[in-house]
C-alpha cells in the first residue's frame, strides 16, 4: 500500500484517564528515549534524547482545527486534546508552541511523557503549558530502571528524578504519575516502597499503578499475579492517598473520520486495536472486515493475541 498523508490527530479515543481524548502524533515513526519492554507501540526507529523538528507547529494547528470542526458538525464532544505520540513527545521541539497554539480551542491540553528530559529547562517550561501531564516512574533504582525502561546511554536517573520533583513543586495544572508493573523486574515491596517516598514527597493528583493490557514489546511481559498487585497497591496507597489501579479495559467508543482505512492506521500507530473495537470503527463507518484484511495482506496491519484477546497494531516503518 502506498504511504498515506501523514495527519497528526487520531479518535477521539476513550481514554480511562481523560474521558474521549483526542490524540496528537507528531512523529511519522517512532522516536523515544526509552525502550521500555512493556511499550506498546512497538520498536523504535531512533533511540535519542536528542530534540528534532518534526511537524511545523503550523501543521498540527491545522490538523486538529479540520478534526475538531468534523466532529462538531456531528455534535461530537472532545475531554482532551492529547500529546500522546509514537514516542516521547518532548522529543518534538516545538512541543511548547503546539501546546500554546492548541489552547485556543478552550480544550484541557494533556501530555503523556516519560519525564526523562524533565531536567532540562526548556523542556520544563514548555510542559508548563499544557493543562494535565502524566509522568512515567516505573522504577527509582537504576538498575530496575534500566531493565524495564531500557533507557538512552546518556540518560542519569538521578538527574530525571530531580527534574521530575522540581517540575512537580512549579506546574500549576494537574501532574499525575504512571508506574507500569512487570512481573520479576520491578514488582517487588521494597521498591514499591521506594517509588511510593518518592512520588509522596511530589504529591501527584493521582499516582496509577497499571499493568501490561496491551501486546508489549517484548513477549515475555507480563503482569504482577493478583495478590501481589493488591500488595504494591496497599504499600503506595499507605504513603500517597490519591494512589489509584489503572487495570480496566477503556471500552471501544473510538471515533470515525469517515476514511476508515486512515483511521485505522492512525490509530494503530500508537494504540493497538483489540479486536471488539476495531469491529465497532468498522460498524461506525459501514464498512466490513475487509478493511482490516486487505491491510493486513498489504503489511500495514499486524494481527496478534495478548491475554486471550486479538489485536491489531500498526506496523513499524523504520524510516524518519
């Protein structure tokens, strides 16, 4: 199949944190500075904490304004407009004029990031921003870090945690935090009881604790058995009370376009489909299975089963 125009916004998507959110995907591959094992939107293309150009900020203005003018013309309501794209979105140098240019639109701004270049001034007041951002702190142990987030060379933990914790003390909307556990690589007490002093001292709006729901990067992830989940909860829950499980399927109220097959791909490119869902896209457009057959036939579509669920991802272009 041949490349399709690349267009940054996706959904609205049903978010568990942020109600029906509209994604932003400024990269046309993946570029991130983690690796992390449970990731699910597949290998990266570049591994770098290098910031680049990606879209113009012009262009995602432009994108999102033609999306939010079809879904109004449907009576269709957005929560969130969301920088959640393939990779780490404070990658993308413009990221601070994209969120000022977006809040014209009287819409929450909310960033999803790892927080490992929250050190770095410039990209502390950019995300200053946006109205909602979600910090990733998997782990406060170096070596636990590395193995489960698989970070840049050049990336110190210590350095991203103070970054973290001083960004913590000046935003002004809501910071939230993001700790996904792994079965046998950071699922132990004592360093939950280390995530939970440090995200005490923030404290965040909400600190979620989730697990892998989606098929992760590497096939041997899985989630923490029951009771041990209910355990970790019960030792974060003791220190930071607006400690929260963020373990339920987000339902499959995902929105059309009316192109179906860019649909498809574009959200596919940072959320894999599971199988119910993409069935109910399908149904909201008219169209049949067809679709996904043909894009799976034409490589653009891989099928997979996590958990006794099928799904559908994007696949990687290993190109910039």
């Amino acid at each position: 199949m041949a490349d399709q125009k690349f267009c940054c916004s996706f959904g609205p998507v049903p978010s568990r944190r942020l109600g029906r959110s509209l994604g932003i995907n400024m990269f046309a591959a993946k570029i991130c500075s983690y690796s992390c094992v449970y990731c699910q939107a597949g290998r990266n293309t570049a591994l770098s904490e290098e910031r680049r150009s990606c879209l113009l900020p012009e262009e995602v203005l432009r994108d999102v304004s033609n999306r939010l003018a079809d879904l109004k013309a449907d009576s269709k309501t957005v929560d969130y407009l969301t920088f959640v794209p393939d990779g780490e979105p404070t990658l993308d140098v413009h990221l601070g004029q994209e969120i000022s240019l977006l809040r014209q639109f009287g819409i929450p701004v909310a960033v999803i990031t790892n927080g490992s270049l929250l050190w770095r001034q410039e990209v502390s007041e950019e995300l200053a921003r946006a109205d909602w951002v979600s910090v990733k702190i998997d782990s406060v142990e170096d070596e636990v870090w590395r193995k489960i987030n698989r970070p840049c060379r050049s990336l110190q933990l210590e350095r991203i945690l103070a970054g973290i914790r001083d960004f913590a003390k000046e935003f002004k909307g809501d910071l939230v935090t993001e700790t996904m556990l792994v079965k046998g690589v950071n699922d132990s007490a004592k360093g939950m009881q280390k995530v939970a002093e440090f995200i005490q001292d923030m404290p965040p709006a909400q600190a979620y604790l989730s697990i892998p729901l989606r098929p992760p990067l590497e096939r041997w992830v899985g989630a923490p058995d029951m009771d041990v989940l209910n355990h970790l909860y019960q030792i974060l829950a003791e220190k930071v009370e607006t400690a929260e499980y963020l373990i339920g399927y987000e339902g499959d109220d995902f929105d059309s376009t009316g192109e179906i097959t860019a649909d498809i791909l574009r959200i596919t490119a940072v959320h894999p489909l599971r199988e119910q869902a993409a069935n109910a896209l399908l149904a909201k457009a008219g169209a049949s299975q067809e679709v996904i057959d043909r894009l799976i036939a034409s490589g653009d579509l891989v099928k997979t089963m996590y958990k006794e669920h099928v799904f559908y991802l994007r696949k990687a272009k290993f190109k910039e």
